[in-house]
C-alpha cells in the first residue's frame, strides 16, 4: 500500500478526480461480483416467469405485452451484463505486477461506473419481474377444426351442402337422415374444410344440443366464442344474455352449426340473428327428424343417405384393414358379404368392421354373417353400441301408440314392402288405433303416424310411393328392442326356416306375437297350446297345412293372416277363434269360405283380396259378421302391384264350374253377396270386383254401397254401352276391365261442369278421393274425357283398348286454368293401336313422375312444352324407334326431356 498511496495521489492530481471516482476503481473487483451475482438473481426470476408463460401457453393464453418485453429485456441484459464481467476480469487480471494498481485507471474508472450503473439496471429490472399475471386468454379462432377421419362416400352431399351455403337466399340448412348416416361427419367435413377455408364468414360456432336441449347450455357455448365480459354475462336471466349474444352476432358474418337437434330451437331466445341474405350468416342443423327441419323453418332440408353398395364395401374394409383382408383369400369376397348386411349405414358399417378385423379365417368370417343374419343384436358392438343410438329416434316418438306401430313392422321379413293402407288394417285389428265413428277418421291417424315415422327416418318409401319399409338395420334394432331390450324374450317370435319342428313350437307358450315364413309345421303329439297369443302370421312360404289341433287352444288371439300361404281350404278350428278380429287371407288358394267363419262375430277386417282359386262364399257368413268395418274382395293387379302378366292371371282365375245352392258365387253375378254386405250396420270401408250388368246395378240402387265403395273393379259388364258413374264421394280406385261393348263413360248430368274456378281447384266433385284408374281391355271405348272431373288423379294406366283415339278429348267449357291431371304422378299406356292425342293442348304435369308409353303406334305428338313437369319427373319409359319418331313443337322441348328417357327394347 505504501507505493500505491503516492501513485493514486499522482493520478487523482492529474485527472482532478475526487474520492468518489476513486470508488469505482478502488471497488472494481468487488462490483463486479455484485453485478454477476444479481444476474444470476435475475436469471432466476426469468427462469420462473418463462416457465409460468410457457404453462400458460399450453393452456392457450397468451402472454401478456409487458410479460413478453420483460423477458426479452433481461435477455438483452444478460448480454450487456456479460459484456461487463468480460471486461471487468480482464482488468482485473491486467493490475501492475505485484500491486492492486490497474494499469490502466482511466479504462478501471469507467469500467467501475458501468458496474455499478449496471447493478441498479438489473436490480431494478428483477424488482419489476414480480408479476401477478403472466398472460392472458386468447381470442377465439375463427373457426375451430374439429376432429375428423377420412371421409367415404360424402362427396356429392358435402358439395350440396357447400352450393347451399354460397346460395344468400338460403338461411338456415338441415341435414337429416337416420341415427348414424353420417351427419355430424358430413358437418364436421363442412366445418373443416369448406368454412373454415372460406373468407365469408368472421366467426363459426359449432354447439351440440343433444335430446336434452337447454336454453341456457346452448348459450354458454354461443358466450364462449364470443368477446363478452364476464360482468356482462354473470347473473344475467336468459333474456338478458340473449341480448348480449344478439348485439355481438349482429354485428358478424356467423355460421352457428347445430348438431343432433330433437326438437325446434328458438333462435330468437337465443339470441342468434335471423339468418338472410342482408347479414349473410348462415345456420346449419343437423337432426334424425324432417319435421325437425321444418319446424326451425330450414329453407332447404338435405337427407343424409347410406352409402352405396359399393361406398359401404369401401368404408367396410377400411375399418377391417389390408392385414385381415389379404391374410386369406376367401375373406375379401365374406367381407363384402358382410358389408352388404349393413345397408349402407355408416355406423354399422364402422362397428362391424372394426370387430372384424384381426378375423384371419373364413370359418369366422362365416360365423360371423350367420350370427349378424339371424341374432344381430349379439354380434360384438351392435347391442351394446349401434342399437342404443339408434333407440334415440324411438325414444323420442310422443306417444306410445307410435312406438307399438313403429315396432309392429319389424316382425316382418328384411326388406319387406308393405302398402300404408294393408299396414293401417293390420294396426286397426291389433287395436292400436283410437276408436272412431268414421273409418276415414282412423285412416288419417294411421297415415300421421306412417308420416311421422317417415320424417323420424324410422320408415322408408318404399319402390311404390304408396309403400313403406324399414332399414334392416332399423328393423334389427326394434327386433331387440320388442326382445331383448324391454324383457320380451319368448313374447315376440320371429322365425324363418323350412320347417318348424314340434321343440321350437314347445317354446312359445308365452309368446303374444309370432311371425312366420316355413313350409312345414311338424305335426304334434300333445295339443298346441298358445294361451297368450294375440298375433300370428304366417307370411308367405310353401306352407299347405296345418297340424290337427293348431288353432284350438288360442282364447284371445287377435290377428290372424294366412295371406300368400298354399292352402286349399280353411283350416279346422278356425271356428274357435271367436275373439279374432283381424283375418287376411289374401293371396291364398282357398275355394269356399265355409260356414266355420260365422262364428267370428267380432271380425272388424276380412281382406279377401287375389284370391284367385275361390269360387264361394257360404251364404250368411258375410252377413253374421256384424261387426265387419273393411272387406276386401278383389283382383287388385292393375290399381296396385301387378304381380302376374294377364296371361298368368287368366289361368288362375277360377272356372265357376260347381254350383252349390248353400253358397254364392263369388266372381259371377256377385250381386246377392252385395246385398249381405249391405245388411252390415258398421261396414264402412269395402273393396270390391264388380262381377256383371246386375251386379253393377244392384251397387248403383244403393246409397250404402255407393259410400262405402274405396275401391271398385267393373269386369265383365256385358250388354253396357254406356256408363253414366255416380257419385261416390270415398271411391279412391276405379278399375274397369273387359268390358267389351262399353263404348262411352260420363258423370251425372246435374253435376256435370260444376265447380270450375280461377284456383284450378273443383269443388263438389263427383270423384274427389279417387286416385287410381285403370282401363283395361276395353276394345270399343273412345276417349277418358270424364277424368277432367278428378281432380286428385294420382295414377292412370290405360291398355288393351283398341279403339282409343284420345285420353282427354272434346273439352270445351273447361276453362284454360283447369289443373287438369295436376296431382298426376304416374301415366302409364300400352297396346292403344290408335291413339292420336293425350290431350289436345299441353298441360303443366306438375306431380308427373314416371310416363310409360308402350306400342301406341299412332300417338306421334305428348302433351309437353318446356314448362311440363319441371321438377318432378324421373323416368319416361318408350321405345326408342317410337320417340325418334315423335313430333314436337321446337327441338328445345325434345332436348329438355330427353335426359328422362328410359329406352324399353
């Protein structure tokens, strides 16, 4: 110290520095190391609030402003403060030998000083890293990818969809179609990749409603997209977050998707803006129900069908994977086989893939199909997943009656049809319908309910508009749902096998409903006892007899239908079903109704219909059915499913070669089996094939008969040239068929002409229910003009009538207006040599779906312009050489139907 002492003194002297500057050299070391160890102190603090940004970031908030510049300014520090130590121990390390003495004072001077300013620096700026909050929440995205694979068979849909979605005019969208068609796939797909790909729209809202719906859930979503202060949301009533909702959503461009909808969402109540085309926001739903649709007043409502055949073979193997499909060469063609089972539904199609896969042999695969063919509901994934989403749409049917009507179709066989009006008769003699005075009153539940089912996608149409049908899929489903699932086990039988053997039969004693197709029942040694059978039907099959003792034990069976079974007669004991109320015999092979069915008194339906070998019916055994509200006796081929050429049905059409003085004639001068029929108090809803002139008059002499005819076929009217039809104000089909010398066909004269007004509507029709007409084989007559006077025409099929010139003829007085044929739907005409004209001026065939034109030579000109069935029309049916040859009035017109054209060889 004693040789620094005098050099300092030299320093101070020369550079006039007091003993304040000397600090910052004589305390260099010393601050250097305070400086490193408060960077290290504030390296800490940035080590903990790096670490609270980055939890708070995988939480997706970001970090605030002031967080994220501290940060960056004590990396910016750390650099500066180890720029400093650098220096600072060089300097250190540069004193004159042996002494504490820098060489350098000056460069130790101000080296000391920026320590020391540095200190408070980082001092200071580790005080300011005490932050309460680091970050913030972010703002909502936009849109929201939703988790999704790889779609099958949703093109053509998802690209409807998206055209609707550009279309201003098109507000609110719903997509329906039965549980697990792929829906929410299809709307997840649209969310993905078409709005969230789309610069239309500022904000997407996806919310998920489920069957429980609630107000308030459906607006806690909504809030969670949206910029709303909490302040302004807590403790508010669901009005007044409605308001809150309404002024951020009017402002944007929205998209609110809906998914799995049940019933109708007030969007007022929400909160949403009506979506127009001022604001351009858009709401897409997704619901089982068309109703659904309807009801949230979607403009355009798309169905979400099943796959193709071969979409669902695809999607199929997808799930079962290459591994499984190539590990034998037998199972790629079972798999399909498999995939054929699900009918195109996705979700089947999915769970029963998936189970699939790792099955390496044909014998499981084969196992398998016969286990999804026979017991579905114990194949993996299907009781346990498939039908209790599927039970949904059932659970949601109002009342209880829907439900038994829903699950009364499922004991028929797969893919089966049924027409809506057989399918009412059946829950009429089950008794599921409510009671009423009129028949047309139980009619019109029985198609509401049909209707409902239809919008629910729980029925189909069927290939006939008229027909209904379950999916297989859906069909299983009510199958475990009417056994398994509600504790029926041994009350619901559904069997399908050549013959039923006397052990199976054994296990019915408690069933309610059986359903069977055989060939054969086995005869049995005890006597067949069914104490709590209500139902039994036997669809179909080669079956010809029954065992001695079948229909004795069965005190309160309801439901008989032996229809398109093989026997010959009656079977013994059917007497002693007294409680019956409902039997089909339709389609069978029965010659006589014996007098064994007088005793079924309580019989309400009797359907007799295509019963080509009966020749008759014993007297009084019509007239002592008093209860008796429907009866069919006719030949329906061509008003309904013409299931035989006529060469065929006139072979089976019965010779009346027996006489029998206990008995009347069915199919020959039929007219006192009318009078029985007329005798009945409730009769109120017949069918019947009109045998002979007398016959005719006999229905013509009575107001009864006349209204309580739905469905009439005229044949044989030998002698008639002409026929004035009255008024027959329930009539729904007319057929008229070999009637050789009947040349003209007029209305009442009083009526004639009333009624025409400016609305295309005809009040006070003569006809006003009828739907179906055919002519067949009527070789004199001229022209059909009388049919401008039905104004409900659905179906008209005309052939074999030689002398035909013009369908609609002389109209004069019918006013231009008239919606002549405008609920047409199908037009079908063959073998008319001469007809020249359908109509003599084009008319609108607004409902027109299918025309049939077949070897009508002469008829060179349709009744069609540019405007005729615009938007229903599907398929005109006609020879090629004959359209090549027709004639029109501009070649725009042939170009607009020639996409419909089915060419028939």
């Amino acid at each position: 110290m004693d040789l620094c002492g005098p050099i300092l003194d030299v320093v101070t002297r020369v550079w006039d520095c007091t003993a304040k500057h000397a600090r910052y050299i004589m305390d260099l070391q010393e601050n250097m190391e305070s400086l490193r160890n408060a960077m290290e102190e504030l390296k800490n603090v940035h080590g903990d609030v790096k670490r609270r940004v980055e939890r708070e970031e995988q939480r997706q908030m970001r970090r605030t402003n002031e967080v994220d510049g501290w940060l960056h300014t004590v990396l910016a520090m750390e650099i500066q403060v180890n720029q400093i130590l650098e220096e600072g121990d060089q300097e250190i390390q540069n004193k004159c030998h042996g002494t504490c003495c820098p060489k350098n004072c000056r460069s130790s001077y101000k080296l000391g000083k920026k320590a020391s300013k540095k200190l408070g620096a980082v001092t200071e700026l580790k005080n300011k890293g005490r932050f309460d909050v680091v970050a913030d929440s972010l703002p909502q995205a936009p849109v929201d990818e939703r988790p999704m694979k790889k779609t099958v068979g949703l093109d053509l849909m998802y690209e409807d969809v998206c055209r609707c979605i550009q279309d201003e005019q098109l507000g609110i969208i719903g997509l329906y179609g039965m549980g697990g068609a792929g829906k929410t796939t299809l709307m997840t797909k649209v969310n993905n990749e078409f709005i969230k790909a789309s610069k239309d729209f500022e904000i997407a809202i996806w919310v998920v409603v489920s069957r429980l719906a609630n107000l308030g859930k459906v607006q806690e979503v909504i809030l969670n997209k949206l910029d709303i202060p909490n302040d302004r949301w807590r403790n508010r009533t669901e009005d007044e977050k409605a308001v809150e909702i309404f002024n951020v959503l009017k402002a944007k461009r929205f998209v609110l998707l809906l998914d799995d909808v049940w019933d109708q969402i007030d969007l007022q109540m929400v909160g949403v803006p009506s979506p127009n085309s001022q604001n351009k926001s858009k709401v897409i739903l997704t619901t089982r129900s068309l109703d659904v649709c309807r009801r949230m007043e979607a403009q355009r409502s798309i169905k979400v069908e099943c796959l193709t055949e071969e979409e669902a073979i695809n999607l199929f193997k997808k799930k079962v994977g290459q591994t499984t499909l190539n590990s034998h060469p037998e199972i790629p063609q079972l798999a399909e086989i498999a995939a054929k089972e699900c009918k195109g539904l996705p979700l089947a199609l999915v769970t029963i893939g998936r189970a699939m896969a790792g099955k390496n042999t044909p014998q499981e695969w084969e196992r398998a199909i016969q286990v999804l063919k026979t017991y579905p509901s114990k194949f993996s994934g299907m009781g346990d997943h498939v039908f209790p989403i599927l039970k949904f749409s059932y659970d949601n049917l109002p009342i209880d009656t829907m439900k038994a009507c829903f699950l009364y179709l499922a004991i028929f066989p797969e893919d089966h049809e049924i027409f809506s009006f057989e399918l009412i008769f059946r829950w009429i003699g089950e008794g599921f319908l409510e009671e009423c005075d009129s028949m047309d009153e139980v009619f019109n539940q029985g198609h509401d309910i049909i209707e409902h089912l239809k919008t629910a996608c729980l029925f189909q149409s069927g290939n006939h508009y008229e027909k209904v049908k379950m999916h297989d899929v859906i069909r299983d489903m009510a199958l475990w749902l009417a056994t398994a699932y509600i504790g029926n086990n041994n009350k619901v039988v559904v069997e399908e096998n050549d013959i039923v053997e006397a052990y199976q039969v054994s296990k019915w004693k408690e069933a309610q409903t059986i359903s069977l197709r055989t060939e054969r029942l086995e005869e049995f040694t005890v006597p067949w006892n069914f104490p709590n059978l209500l139902t039994l039907i036997f669809y179909g099959g080669n079956l010809k007899t029954f065992p001695s003792g079948f229909f004795h034990i069965m005190p309160i069976i309801k439901v008989l239908d032996l229809s398109g079974t093989r026997i010959t007669e009656l079977p013994i004991g059917i007497g002693k079903l007294v409680t019956l109320e409902y039997l089909n015999l339709s389609k069978t092979r029965i010659r006589k109704l014996s007098m064994e069915l007088k005793t079924l008194k309580r019989i309400r339906v009797l359907l007799l219909d295509n019963m080509f070998h009966l020749e008759m019916v014993s007297k009084e055994v019509i007239s002592n059915l008093s209860m008796m509200k429907v009866f069919f006796l006719i030949f329906n081929e061509s008003l309904e499913e013409e299931k035989t050429s006529q060469s065929s049905t006139k072979e089976e059409e019965p010779k009346n070669s027996r006489e029998d003085s206990q008995a009347l004639n069915v199919w020959k001068n039929n007219e006192a089996l009318l009078e029985e029929l007329e005798g009945l108090e409730h009769i109120n809803w017949v069918c019947f094939q009109i045998e002979g002139a007398s016959s005719l008059q006999k229905l013509l002499s009575s107001q009864k008969l006349k209204n309580v005819m739905r469905i009439i076929s005229l044949r044989n009217l030998d002698g008639m040239t002409f026929l004035q039809l009255p008024r027959m104000k329930h009539l729904q089909g007319l057929e008229m068929r070999r009637c050789g010398e009947l040349q003209e066909i007029k209305v009442q004269e009083k009526e004639r002409g009333q009624g025409f007004v400016g609305d295309n509507y005809i009040t006070n029709s003569n006809f006003w229910c009828l739907r179906f007409v055919g002519i067949v084989e009527l070789p004199k007559l001229l022209d059909l003009t009388w049919l401008i006077y039905v104004p409900n025409l659905e179906n008209l099929s005309v052939k074999d009538c030689e002398s035909m010139e013009e369908v609609i003829g002389d109209a004069n007085g019918v006013p231009e207006n008239l919606g002549i044929f405008s609920r047409l739907r199908d037009l079908n005409l063959e073998d008319l040599p001469n007809l020249r004209s359908i109509s003599r001026r084009a008319l609108p065939f607004p409902s027109l779906t299918e025309l049939l034109v077949r070897r009508c030579p002469n008829l060179r000109k349709l009744p069609l312009d540019s405007n005729s069935a615009r938007n229903s029309l599907k398929t005109i049916d006609v020879e090629q050489d004959w359209w090549e040859g027709l004639q029109w009035e501009d070649d725009t017109i042939r170009l607009t139907f020639t996409p419909y054209l089915s060419v028939h060889t």
